[in-house]
C-alpha cells in the first residue's frame, strides 16, 4: 500500500518547522519523504536487518509524528472553514428574512426562516457543499496518518522487545548498509562505539 504524504492537497515540504514554545522561536528540521511512501514496507520488519530497523525507528516515528501534526492542523484549518462557510451562509439568510418578512430564497423558492431551514439551505449551497468536502478529506488524512504512527509505534515496541539484552557492540557490525525505512545507511556514516 502507498501512501501520498497528504491525501487530495499538495505536499508541503517539512524539512523545517517552526513552533514557539515558552516565547521562544525554535525551528524543527527533518529530511523529508520521498513522494510516495510504502506502508507496508515501513510496517514490515526486516529481519535481516534487525540492527538496522533499531537505529532507523525513532527518526521514522519522528517524520510521521510530524506529518500526523501537519495532517491534524490541516484538518482543523478545513473544520475552521467549513464552519465560517456555514455561519456566513447563515448571517446571510438570516439578514434577507429580516427584511423580506421572515422569508428567504433559495433557487427562486421562497422559504420561512426556520433552524431547520437553515440547516437544510446548508447542504444546498456549493460554498457550504465544497467546504464540507474539504473537511472530509482533511479528517481523513489525519486519520490516515494516526492509523500509520500508532502502527509504527508497536513496531517500535516490538524491536525494543526483540533486542532486550543485546549490547549495541553486538549488532553495530552487522548493520546492512542500503535503505530501510526510508532512511539511507552507509558505512561511513556509522559511529564507532568509542568515539560516541
């Protein structure tokens, strides 16, 4: 299965992040995914690189926990506007009954001001009908994405049960250098132990 980082909206590069914490600007950075990312291969262990799952895990629950915020942020953004379509929908109508006898009108039908009119007018109207959408697929998207980190984080629990006991010196030379969770190891990028 393949994931599009953000279902129905154009990627946004997260390499950097910025958040103020405590009136403190601090900026997050993180290589980013490639365009499509394999589930399946990211949820799979590799047992023939089990050193090489360990090292990589914490930096893979790091870029989706990023993706899950911007995908939750996302999806408020698409709530926030769908609920200001709604209201302005509303002021309107509410302000052409005001004047017109307590009756608005809807693809020339005259209709009595009503909470239950209101309602209804909502889900004729395209702003209202599009914004409704919009939140749909945001809300997926982040649904998506929480179903992938809490995934990835029993993988990650899973790795810490089946190496309980090793020393890292037992497994460092048995790293196998290519790419594994969509982080790329080489030989020259290993530390060794006495140089940490």
């Amino acid at each position: 299965m393949l994931l599009a980082p953000i279902i129905g909206k154009p990627y946004i590069n997260m390499s950097k992040v910025n958040i103020n914490v405590g009136g403190k600007k601090i900026t997050l950075t993180t290589k980013d995914f490639d365009e499509n990312i394999d589930v399946d291969d990211l949820l799979s262990i590799h047992y023939e690189n089990i050193p090489g799952e360990v090292i990589t895990i914490a930096v893979l629950l790091n870029r989706i926990g990023l993706l899950k915020a911007q995908a939750e942020g996302e999806a408020k953004k698409a709530k926030l506007n769908s609920e200001i379509a709604e209201a302005k929908l509303k002021k309107s109508l509410r302000r052409e009954a005001s004047i017109n006898g307590n009756y608005f009108t809807i693809d020339g039908q005259r209709i009595k001001l009503s909470e239950k009119s209101l309602e209804e007018s909502m889900y004729l109207d395209p702003l209202c009908q599009q914004a409704a959408e919009d939140r749909i697929i945001a809300e997926t998207n982040h649904e998506t994405v929480s179903v992938l980190y809490w995934s990835l984080s029993e993988k990650s629990k899973k790795l810490d049960n089946m190496i309980r006991g090793t020393k890292p010196e037992d497994f460092i030379e048995s790293i196998i250098e290519g790419k594994i969770n969509d982080i790329y190891i080489s030989a020259n990028t290993r530390i060794p132990i006495t140089e940490r």
